[in-house]
C-alpha cells in the first residue's frame, strides 16, 4: 500500500539529512553552472566572452570572476589566453547545453502552467539548479501533453 503523504509530518532524520545534502550539492555546482552557460551564450551571442562581460551580467566584480574562471580553468571546463577570450573547452560545452536543456524544460513547464514569461524567467533561475530529473522527464511530460492538446483544438 502507498504511504499517504502529510505536509505537517517530519521525514526520518536519515532522509531529511540527505534532502539538505542534496540541496547544498546543488549549491556548489550553482556557480560552475551558471558561468558556463553565461561563457556558452556569450560566444554564441558575439563570438567572444570576456572576464568584464561576465562581471558585469553576473552583478559581481571582475576579481570575483578572476577567481572562479581559474578554479574552472582548474577543473577543465574552459580555457584562457592572455588578452584573449574566454573559451569553453568539449566538457564545458557538454555542460552549457545540459543546464540549457534543463532551463528550456522548466521554462516551458512554467509558461504552460501560465506564469507570465517575466516571472517563469525569473523562477527558473531559481529551480533549476535544484530539480531531480524524476520531476525535471515529469515537467517535460507535462509540457509536451499541452503542446499536444492545444495543437489538437487548433487542427
């Protein structure tokens, strides 16, 4: 028999410590994300990224930015020149177009539910880095049962 889920019930000490591991996993992995898909938009955008763009569209300061391009340097994920672009290297790309997928499916999911396309924007920034793929394949299942039945009252 499936258990019956309460909202007021606290989960086992065991499960609610690994929901909040989970939850600070995604926080470290936040940053790399979101560089990399910003170094990603920006070269496809106008063909170079660079450490001033990246402060400036992140809200931060260029040495903030110094130092997280090094630990991605580190970590393989891109590569820099002296007075040159900032590049993203096969394994950077890979992750760009995973977290732009995931972003694309929870904005849709968002837009068919009806959050105005401003708030959906903003709320994905929010979810994205924190969503299971369980909930991430059921958003994208939503999503493409909606497209399907207004193309059906449209046909």
């Amino acid at each position: 028999m499936a258990e019956k889920h309460t909202r007021n019930k606290l989960a086992d000490p065991k499960t609610q410590a690994q929901w909040f591991s989970n939850v600070r996993k995604a926080h470290q992995s936040e940053t790399t994300e979101d560089y990399v898909t910003l170094i990603a938009d920006l070269l496809d955008a106008h063909q170079e990224a660079r450490l001033s763009d990246l402060a400036k569209r992140l809200g931060v300061s260029s040495p903030t930015v110094s130092k997280i391009l090094g630990r991605l340097k580190e970590e393989g994920y891109i590569e820099s020149r002296p007075y040159r672009s900032i590049f993203l290297t096969a394994k950077g790309w890979d992750l760009a177009q995973t977290c732009k997928q995931r972003h694309n499916i929870i904005l849709d999911f968002l837009i068919a539910l009806g959050v105005s396309h401003e708030t959906a924007h903003f709320d994905t920034e929010g979810i994205e880095h924190h969503i299971s793929k369980e909930t991430l394949n059921l958003f994208q299942k939503f999503t493409r049962a909606q497209e399907y039945r207004l193309k059906g009252k449209t046909s």
